[in-house]
C-alpha cells in the first residue's frame, strides 16, 4: 500500500500548491487592479498603495468577483471617471494574466 499512500500524498500536495497559487493569483491580480484604477484617478503613490489593498481586501467580502468589479466601478464613477462593468472585466481578465506572468518568473 506504501505506492497508493505515496501517490496520494502527491496528489493532496499538488492540490494543496495548486489552491495556494490560484490565491495568489487572485490577491495579485487584485493589487494590479487597484494599482490599474489609482492611476485612473490620478491618486498619489501613497493613497495608490492603500488603493491597492483596499481592492485586495474587497476579494473577501463575498464569493467571485463581484464584490470587486463593484468596488471598482463604484470608486471610479464616484471619480468623475466614465467607466462600465465591461472595461472592468477587461481589466481584470488583463491583469489576471499579468499576475500569473509575474507569480511563473519567481518560481
């Protein structure tokens, strides 16, 4: 039994590094986002930082991606900046791409 003991061991770990890395993944993302919508609203470095971790932390509110593409609408609107759900959702699926380029250079 020692082989199927093993080969589960692996697949829990894979698993395991699997869910870690799609976390963050996501947290990236969020911070590339937020860093996206600072410069939007011309915010000094400063308030882009805490920008950007307001948007990582709008991710735990509820389950997907909602409650950020709602922050992120909300915030810029209430900037003066025209933007729709859909620009956001091109950001995001832009800056998801981005986050896993840079997480697969520091491996």
């Amino acid at each position: 039994m020692t082989i199927f003991d093993d080969r589960e061991r692996g697949f829990e770990a894979k698993f395991v590094h699997d869910e870690e890395m799609a976390f963050r993944i996501v947290a990236r993302r969020n911070r590339l986002l937020g860093q996206w919508a600072a410069a939007h609203m011309k915010l000094t470095p400063e308030e882009a930082d805490a920008y950007s971790r307001s948007v990582v932390h709008a991710e735990f509110e509820e389950a997907g991606d909602e409650d950020v593409v709602r922050k992120l609408v909300g915030d810029l609107s209430a900037a003066g900046i025209e933007v729709d759900d859909a620009q956001v959702r091109q950001a995001l699926a832009d800056k998801t791409v981005d986050a896993r380029r840079q997480l697969m250079e520091l491996k």
